[in-house]
C-alpha cells in the first residue's frame, strides 16, 4: 500500500466516521418534525411543509453553489499554500451568500401575496414571510459548514449540522409549545419555532468559523478584497444546478399542492419526504470527503488516485444505504405511525420514494468528478434535462395517482440525473466506480430483502415485530457479505477496529 493510498484510506475512514455521526444525530429533525405535528396539528404540520418547500428551493438560490465551490478552492489554494487566495475564495463566497440572499428575502416579502392567490391559500402568505429569513440563515450555515469541511477538518460540520442544528430546533420548539400556554400560535407555531432556530445556527456557525479560520482577518479585509470573478463564473452554473436538484426534490410537493389542494395529504407527503431523505443523508457524509480529493487529484493529474477514492467511496455508502433502505422498506409503517395513524397510508409512496433515494445515495458521488474537473455547466444541463423531466413527469401523474404519482416522477428523474454524470464520468474522465466488491454488496442487500419482504408476510403487523425482521434482515446482509468475501481495504480497515475493540474489552478487564 503506497503512503499516499494509506493517508487516503485512513483519513477517508475517519472523516466519513465523524460526517456520519453528524448525519445520525441530524436525525434529531426527525423529532422535531413529529413533536410539531402532534402538538401544533397537522392541518399546520402540512401548511408548514408546503410554504417551507418553496423557502428550501429560494434558499439554494441564495448559497449560488458556493457550499460546492468552497470545496473545490479552499482545498485547491491550500495544496498551494497560498493564504491570500484562500482568503480571497472565503470572502468572495460569503460576500455572494449575504447579498443573493438578501435580494430573495426582499423578492420573497414582494411576491409573497400573488404567490398565496394562486394557490388560494390567504395564510400562505403570512408563513412564506415569517419563513423567509430562513433563506439567509440556511445559506449562511451551509457556506460556513462547507468551508471548514474544506479543510479536511470535520469535526466542525458535525457541531454544526449534526449537534447546532437539531437541537435548536427542539429548543426553539419547546419555546414555543410554552408560548402557546399563553398565547394562540397554533396556525404558525411550527414556523415561528423554525426561524427562531435559523438564528441561534447562524450565530454559533459563525462561532465555530472563528476556530477554523481567523474570524478577525476575514472581517478585517471584507471590504477591502477584489472579488474573485472566476470563482463567481465557476459557482454560478452549479448554484443554478443545485437549484434544479433541489426542485428536484422539491418540486413534487409544490405540485402535489397546487393540484391536491389538501394540507393533510401535504402533512403525509412531508413525513415520507423525511423519512427517505435520511438514506441520501448517508452519502452526504462522503460528499465533503471526496470533493477534496477530487480537487488535489484534478490538480495534480493524479486520476488514477480519483478513482480509486471513487470506487472505495461509492462501495462504503452502499454499505450503508442499502441497511437504512431495508429498514425504511420493512416498518416504514410503524415509523409513520410516530407521525399518527393517518400517516401510514403514505406507505406505498415511501417505498417508492425510497428507493430513489437509495440510488441517489449510492451513485451521487459522481457529480463530484464532473463539477470539480470544470464541467460546472455540463452539471447544469444535466439539472435542467431532469428539471424538465420530473416537472413533466409530475404534471402527468399526480392528477392520476396523486401522492403516489410524485414518488414515481421523482425516483425516474432522481434515476436519470445519477445515470447520466455516471456515463459523463466514464466518457470525459474514462473511469467508474464499479467493482467485484460492489457487486457482492449488491447480491448481499438483494438476497436480505427478499427474505426479509417474503417474511414480512408471514407475521403479525407490529412495531415490534417488524423491528425483529429489519434486524435479522440486517445480521444476515452482514454475514453474505463477510462470506462473499471483503475488499482488501475494507477488511484491513475491519480488523484494525477489530484489534481496537479486543485490545479495549481486555484493558477492562
């Protein structure tokens, strides 16, 4: 194993390890969620999602892809080691974060009104507006959480998403859930317990900067600092990009709504958006890992290592998307049911939607060797082909199928998207992430849920129950796996943890 293989290997398995973390205690949202749909209702649980939404897509338009960029020239200038370019790349992104977002809050507060009318929905209006600082406040956060990833450092990230976040929105919950002893909040609790989180995230993220980089310098040469214009050219197209990926997910529920008109389908269609979200949240944790690698590999010429990061990348979320789909797939119901009884009949759609997000994870990471080697407006025409796609596919289904017609226009297009930067990947870099030891993963996770889903219609529909098949699902994906036989890396990696936790339980001894 060459050194530079070793260093990959071991600093890709703890950065992957700490990313993880963060994205498992992320799942704190998910109580959240729950919390404020039983105590606020779900009349105002589906309000809430549908105006949110529309605030998710407006805040991607406010971070202009500089959380991507940030990636890229934060780690390039510092392979340089060139400080002063660093700090240009800092202070251009946030300079084009603050000003694009406060342009849509001002967009937003303008066209707030129209907007409500044509949906036919008069209290729109007023949660799109208490909504909008959310648009300044997400960007600011995932800028700041971007450039220290940048770093390599991801102890930061995790703070910030996987600690900050979700447990300021629990507390801004609670605050508001007393409030409401005292004063009717019940139509717009949730936002007002939303927003108050935003700031207290974008207050401490600019905290946790200030130990990454100095705070001091980056206010001090703010003003003063050219604009780095070809970081601009560079962010712009996958800003716009990741605008249509996130209309991607996002637009299904823009549409359901338009044409549902119902905020209790509104309210089932947001828990099952949750839900399998959490399988591409899997991969999110390698997203920061590999875009540095990506970059020093363009950089260096080093393509042969660029791939070798992409199979070891790609092999390790499958590994761990496949169980969370397993899961998702065997008690999504129960898990509905935390939401209420009138949630589980979302199931079918979960499934569906679910298994989108499953090769989402799995094979997403190739957007990273398109838009880190210059292809940032190859990325865009990608996201605009599945734009129209999904926007088309969506019109078509949802008057017939309804919740179940936008899971299946949003698992084609989320299809199309990560078939499409594969084949780009394989023609422009001539490489892929395909192995043996992929394929074993594949045939383990396959063989597991079919015994599982064969099962699962044999015994008593319960919580417990179906909790007892996902684990035996689980213990037997891991024990095909062990007997289809390990990656050399992956078991080096397994037996070091292995001596690791020996070595512990004898020291307790």
């Amino acid at each position: 194993m060459s050194a530079e293989h070793k260093n990959d290997t071991q600093v890709t398995s703890k950065s992957t390890l700490t990313n993880y973390l963060s994205a498992l205690l992320e799942l704190g949202v998910f109580v959240f969620h729950i919390l404020a749909s039983r105590f606020f209702g779900k009349l105002a649980y589906g309000a809430y999602i549908f105006a949110f939404s529309i605030i998710e897509l407006l805040a991607k338009v406010g971070l202009l892809g500089f959380d991507k960029s940030l990636l890229k020239s934060v780690a390039a200038e510092r392979i340089k080691n060139n400080k002063m370019g660093e700090l240009q790349a800092l202070i251009t992104s946030f300079k084009c974060v603050l000003g694009s977002s406060f342009i849509i809050i001002g967009i937003l507060l303008l066209f707030a009104e129209p907007i409500a009318r044509f949906n036919q929905d008069a209290s729109m209006a007023t949660s799109l507006k208490l909504l909008s600082p959310l648009v300044l406040c997400w960007a600011g956060m995932m800028a700041i959480a971007s450039a220290t990833m940048a770093t390599r450092t991801m102890r930061y990230s995790l703070v910030i998403r996987g600690i900050i976040n979700p447990l300021a929105m629990l507390l801004g919950l609670g605050v508001l859930v007393g409030v409401s002893q005292f004063y009717d909040v019940q139509e717009y609790g949730i936002i007002y317990a939303h927003v108050l989180a935003g700031f207290c995230v974008l207050v401490l993220s600019v905290y946790i900067f200030g130990k990454c980089f100095n705070l001091k310098e980056v206010g001090h040469h703010f003003f003063k600092m050219k604009t780095n214009w070809h970081l601009v050219r560079y962010s712009v197209p996958i800003g716009f990009a990741e605008l249509l990926n996130q209309a991607l997910a996002r637009l299904d529920v823009i549409l359901l709504g338009f044409y549902i008109r119902d905020p209790l389908i509104i309210a089932n269609y947001g828990a099952i958006i949750l839900l399998s979200n959490s399988i591409s949240s899997v991969r999110y944790a390698f997203d920061p890992v590999l875009s540095p690698i990506v970059s020093e590999s363009i950089e260096t010429g080093n393509l042969a290592r660029l791939e070798e990061n992409l199979k070891r990348m790609v092999r390790w979320v499958s590994f761990l998307a496949l169980p969370f789909y397993m899961v998702m797939s065997t008690m999504g119901d129960q898990i509905l049911m935390l939401w209420g009884q009138s949630y589980v009949q979302a199931y079918g759609a979960l499934v569906f939607l679910a298994f989108g997000h499953l090769f989402n994870a799995v094979f997403g990471l190739h957007q990273w060797p398109v838009v880190i080697s210059g292809r940032s407006r190859l990325d865009l025409i990608n996201n605009i082909v599945v734009f129209i796609v999904n926007l088309i596919l969506n019109v078509l289904f949802i008057p017939k199928w309804g919740m179940m017609g936008s899971a299946v226009a949003t698992t084609i297009s989320r299809l199309l998207l990560r078939i499409l930067q594969m084949v780009q990947v394989k023609i422009y870099l001539h490489m892929h992430a395909f192995s043996l030891s992929l394929i074993k993963l594949f045939v383990s996770g396959i063989l597991s849920l079919v015994l599982v889903h064969g099962l699962r219609t044999f015994v008593e529909p319960s919580f417990v129950m179906y909790l007892l098949l996902s684990v035996a699902g689980l213990v037997l994906y891991v024990i095909l796996i062990f007997i289809l036989g390990l990656d050399k890396d992956d078991k080096k990696i397994v037996d070091a943890l292995w001596l690791k936790l020996s070595s512990y339980f004898v020291q307790r001894r």
